[in-house]
C-alpha cells in the first residue's frame, strides 16, 4: 500500500492549538439579530476546530478542514452558561466535558437531567431535545461532536423563540428564523 508523505508544512494545516484558535464570529447585528440575542441561544464562546469544507453557519469559521459530516468545536461557558432546550434530526451530536461540570437537561421541556463530570461524555440521540449548562463556578469547557451531512440541522423548542421574542422583541425572533439555520419549530 502506498503512503502520503505531506511533510511538515503539509502536516501544518491539519495541526489545531487551542491556544492560537479565535472564537468564531458572526455579524448578526447587520441580520437584525443583536449578539446578545444569539448568545443567549448558544454556548457563550465557541471554538470551531475541525468542520467540512461545505460548511456554513457556525461552522464555517472553522480552523481546520475535516472530513464531510464532522464537526469538532469546542464550547467555552462562564457559570450558568449553555445554549438553551434544542434538537438535531438530521445530524448526531456527542459532548464530552474537558473542564468544569455540565448539566445536561433533554426532553421537550428539559424535564430531564444529569450532570456531566470532567472527562464524562453523552451521546445524544437523534431527535432528542438536549440542552446543556455550565453547572460550576468556573469557566468551563466542552468539546463538541457533531456526525451528519446536514451540520446546520437545529431546532430550539418554541418556548425559545417565545423568550427571544419577549427579551429582545418578535422582529429578532422572526430575524434569526429568517437569516440563520436555527428554527424555533421543536416539540
């Protein structure tokens, strides 16, 4: 069998360090969503380390290209921190929690809950409404796996989009429904 020698620069654009990684960035407020607002439905930072060359969404500020159907990032929550109650059909979504503690809360309304130690992982079901929160009193961190061809399948519980709509108003609900992939259409 026949090898690939890529050398060292080769070699380069498949090495990711954590410490060089820029959080990604969206300029949601020229969409009418305000930062805030899009915050409040996910992780508070997040590091796109590995995703498809198709990428888009959140996805597309990655820093290493990666095999179609895989995405790796990593969430980085304050205390309290996490993105609220949502769901992926489409794509399967694994968490392993590198530092801190993570509640994580499934079912259609969160009923459900365990917490999630360092070094523990869960992998979530398809079609499981999931969120997950920064249970301890330090920033923490949690690597993010997500395996299937649509990367920007997700669907947060109408309750959701009902508490955008009351805190930053109906027009920046209807802008993020609008001008991203997330929907508010699950449960």
């Amino acid at each position: 069998m026949k090898t690939i020698d890529i050398g060292p620069d080769g070699m380069a654009e498949h090495i990711v360090r954590f410490n060089e990684l820029q959080p990604k960035q969206g300029n949601y407020a020229s969409l009418g969503i305000p930062s805030e607002a899009y915050e409040m439905l996910t992780a508070k930072t997040l590091y796109s380390l590995l995703a498809p060359a198709s990428a888009a969404g959140s996805h597309q500020f990655t820093s290493a290209t990666g095999p179609d159907g895989l995405s790796l990032s990593i969430a980085e929550c304050p205390p309290g921190d996490g993105p609220m109650l949502h769901a992926h059909m489409e794509t399967h979504e694994i968490f392993f929690c590198l530092r801190g503690r993570f509640e994580i809360s499934w079912g259609d309304e969160g009923e459900h809950a365990d917490v999630l130690e360092q070094f523990d992982m869960v992998d979530v079901p398809l079609g499981v409404t999931r969120a997950f929160r920064n249970v301890g009193d330090d920033d923490a961190l949690l690597l993010v796996i997500i395996l299937g061809s649509n990367q920007n399948d997700i669907g947060y519980a109408r309750a959701v989009g009902d508490q955008v709509a009351a805190k930053y108003g109906p027009d920046v609900r209807d802008a993020i429904e609008a001008n991203t992939s997330m929907k508010f259409n699950v449960g």
